[in-house]
C-alpha cells in the first residue's frame, strides 16, 4: 500500500485488482446497466486520491465510500433501462442474476445504495449511514421501502 | 440469489493505474483487425513498437517468457538505451523503465469479432512532472494515429 502511494505502478496494479471484486460488486448492484462506468469513475477516485488517505490500512472502507458515490452518481445521471415487467410477465426464476437485476432496476438508486450495503456487504445501519452521510432513520426507511419493493416484485 | 456484478476488464484497469501520474497521457482506439492477430502484432516488440511509437526507433528482446520481458529501447533524441521490464498477460502489458524514467501501459479487448478496441498510456513517473501532460498526450495521440495506419504489417 505504501508503495502504491509512492507511485509504484506494479504496487498500484495489485491495488487495482485487490479492490475490483468489492468496486465491481458495489457499482454492478447500485449502477446496473452504468456499472462499468462506474467502476472505471470509482477506480480512477481511488488511485488518483491515493495519496492523500492517510491510514493505509483504512483503503477498503474509503474504496467502498468512493464506489457507492460514484455508483450512485452515475445512476442518476443515466436511468436505468428497467424491464421488471418482463419479469413479472412470466415465471421468476429466483436464481438468475437477470431477475434480480430486473428488480433492482425499479428502485432508486439511493435505495439500492442501502440494500447493496446492508444486504450484499452485511454493514450496521449506523455504518451505511455514517458512509452515505444521512441520518439512520433515513436508511432504516430507505431500506424498509427497497425491501419491501423488492418482496413485492419477487412474490408477484 | 445472484446480485448484478462487474468484472475488472484490461482498459478499466490501464485507466486506474494511469490515474495515479499526473502527466499520464491515455488514448483509445477502435482497430480494424481481430484481438488475436492486434494482441500478437503489438506483443511481437522487436518488429512492431517501432512501427506506432513515434519516439521509438528501435526494440531489442533480452529476455522473453509467456509473461515477462527484458527490453532494450532506442528512443529518438536519447543517445542512452533504456532498459523496460515488462509483464504480460492476454490484453495487458505493463512496461516499466528502469529508475522509474517512464511507464507504458498497453490494454485491449476484442470489440466484436473483427476488431478490438486498444487503450495506450504513457507517464513519466516521477514527482512534480505534472505541467508535461499535455506533451506526453500529444505523444500518445500520435502513437494511436499511426497504430491505426500501421496495425498489421511490418
């Protein structure tokens, strides 16, 4: 980590394909059809700012801060092409990343933001919401509505 | 139950190693010829590089495995060779001068089934280099202008 910081590149690239599977499953979930882009976006945040983090330690809870940001960002920026109706016109198979996919598309997302974070990666509600810097009512809301919106498609 | 995910392909990861450098110069190209013959053309150093690389003038092969190279490079205006250490993998190719004097970073992916799409970064990684980005991108530009004249013959 440290060398990375310095500027090693060999050392930046095992920094790079450490974080990807955690950068990817976050911008995968939260960006969905953008989740290249913005895996690229959150990547270029985290090398170009490397430097600057302090306790090298601390890389992978401030690569995650950086993904969900840019994640969410980019989502907002291009709406999510959503075909859940597809999904609900025919038998769910409860297995396929294209179903879940197909439902996580119909929520914001700032919800799936939450959901993803709960959910996939298991933090305390205080932790999702000290990392989107919103209140924890806000995200025991959010994830209440994305839930249950989820429930709802999955069971229609 | 299987959440949506993406993978870490060759040009995101050329993207976010070039971030670190300030004076990164990055291009990206659509090349007319399939990955397997673009890949092999740009890996075969000693008759290629110096077919794109405008400062190049001339490549010689040290040292060759599957996943490593030892290069010796001629560059216009530099009387003194500079040594690269190179890795490779399929699609990826990180060169690396000795004493940290210059970084080259080659990434490509198959666009389709009869051409690729190539990504090419230069830097010079040391400290307070910043102000040479715009030179160091004009040089790249210039590389990918003739990589696509020149993709395919020697």
């Amino acid at each position: 980590m440290r060398a990375a910081q310095r500027g090693d590149a060999r050392a930046i690239d095992a920094l790079v394909r450490e974080l990807s599977p955690l950068i990817g499953r976050i911008c995968g979930a939260i960006a969905l059809d953008e989740g290249e882009d913005a895996m690229q976006e959150a990547l270029i945040a985290v090398v170009g700012n490397l430097r600057a983090l302090r306790e090298p330690a601390a890389v992978r809870g401030w690569a995650r801060r950086i993904a969900v940001r840019e994640a969410v960002r980019v989502a907002k920026r291009r709406p999510v092409t959503a075909d859940a109706d597809a999904v609900q016109a025919r038998d769910v198979d409860l297995d396929t990343a294209m179903d879940v996919r197909a439902v996580l598309a119909k929520l914001s997302p700032d919800q799936r933001a939450v959901l993803v974070l709960r959910d996939l990666d298991g933090m305390a509600e205080s932790e999702v919401a000290s990392l989107l810097s919103v209140p924890e009512g806000t995200v025991k809301s959010r994830l209440h509505r994305a839930r249950a919106s989820f429930a709802n498609r999955w069971m229609s | 139950m299987t959440w949506p995910t993406v993978e870490l392909d060759p040009i995101t990861r050329l993207r976010a190693i070039a971030a670190a450098f300030p004076n990164a110069g990055v291009g990206e190209v659509v090349l007319d010829v399939p990955f397997d013959r673009a890949w092999a053309w740009l890996m075969d150093f000693e008759r290629t590089t110096s077919r794109f690389d405008t400062m190049v003038t001339n490549v010689r092969v040290r040292q060759r495995t599957d996943t490593t190279a030892k290069l010796v490079v001629r560059q216009r205006g530099n009387p003194f060779p500079m040594p690269f250490d190179v890795s490779i993998e399929p699609g990826f190719c990180m060169m690396r001068a000795s004493g940290r004097l210059f970084l080259v970073l080659m990434a490509a992916v198959p666009e389709g089934d009869d051409r690729t799409r190539y990504a090419h970064a230069e830097a010079i990684p040391l400290p307070g280099l910043g102000r040479t980005r715009a030179r160091v991108q004009r040089m790249v530009d210039a590389d990918l202008r003739r990589l696509r004249r020149n993709i395919g013959t020697y």
